[in-house]
C-alpha cells in the first residue's frame, strides 16, 4: 500500500474516532424537553391568554407569587408561564448563564426581536427583566435552535430555552409581566 493511501486511512480513522468521543460527550449533555406543545395560533393571537395547560407539567414552585406570571427556578433550571388562575400553561428546562439573577420579584421592563448574544450566539425572544453586576438578565434562545454552554471566560446573563420554548415565552412575556425568580 503506497504511503499516500496509508496517511489518508489513519486520517479517516482518526476523524471516525473523534467524532464517536463528540457524539457520546453530546448524548450526555442536558436535554430539556417542552412540556406542553407549542401555544396554537390562536392563543398566540392574544398575548394576555396562556397556554392550555399539560398534564405532566412540574408543578409551579410554592412561595412564586399568585397571578399572571413567569417563575424562573434558579436552582431547577426551569422556568412555568403561570395564568391568571395560578395554573401552568407551560413549564420547560432552560440553561442560564453565568450570572444569576437575586431571588426575588421582577417585571419584563424591555424586549427585543433579535440581536447578538454577549456570547457571540446570534439570539432572538429577547425579554429582559434585570439587572445584576452591570449584566442585563433575560430569556433568549438562539436563532439556531442550539444550546451552547456559556462562553469560558465570559460573564453572561442570558437564559437560555429552546426555540419553541422561546417563542412562547415570547408571546406570554410581554412588557409589565411579573417574573418571580426561586430558589
């Protein structure tokens, strides 16, 4: 066998090999899953009505205000879209940043359609709702669908979902919102 083709078969191996130890380090990583379908046209229509509830929705954290809502769970990594009548319409697991927001009581102050992320990621359902070390706390997903982990190095704010998880927070989140924020 010429050297020419013995350099290009260890080359090919040693991709194959590389990509096996990515894809089983990606299978590991976190995986959250929508709770309930994405809100109908119809409901996204009106942005004061919620999401029909899921079944198998987690339950709303105890001691995160009553009303109309959004409960971030620091600790859970999730966030609920709660309804007038104190009822989950949506809940789903996001991946913050690298600075959390205090626990506490918030409102959606602004929202952005789309912008870059202090990450480099292009994002887009941008709701902000805080402020913490001079970083802007908000739910975005990327425009991509990805979830990267946060850049090394990097402060970030960002709470990061999946798209269709972004979009309904979107719709639910509007300006004047209350975001309580949990432990």
């Amino acid at each position: 066998m010429p050297a020419s083709k013995v350099w290009v078969t260890g080359l090919t191996v040693g991709a194959i090999a590389a990509v096996t130890v990515l894809a089983v380090q990606a299978d590991k990583g976190p995986h959250p899953k929508a709770s309930a379908a994405r809100p109908s046209a119809s409901t996204s229509a009106h942005a004061s009505k919620s999401p029909k509830p899921h079944a198998t929705a987690a339950a709303v954290p105890a001691s995160s205000g009553t009303g109309r809502r959004i409960v971030y769970s620091v600790g859970q990594k999730r966030v609920w879209l709660v309804d007038a009548s104190d009822k989950a319409g949506r809940t789903f697991a996001v991946w913050p940043g690298t600075v959390s927001p205090d626990l506490g009581t918030y409102t959606v102050s602004v929202r952005k359609d789309a912008t870059t992320g202090s990450d480099g990621v292009q994002i887009e359902n941008i709701v902000y709702f805080a402020t913490k070390s001079g970083l802007n706390i908000a739910f975005s997903n990327a425009v991509d669908g990805s979830s990267p982990p946060p850049a090394a190095g990097k402060e970030t704010g960002g709470v990061r979902m999946g798209k269709a998880d972004g979009a309904a927070l979107w719709t639910f989140g509007t300006t004047s919102t209350k975001v309580f924020v949990v432990k």
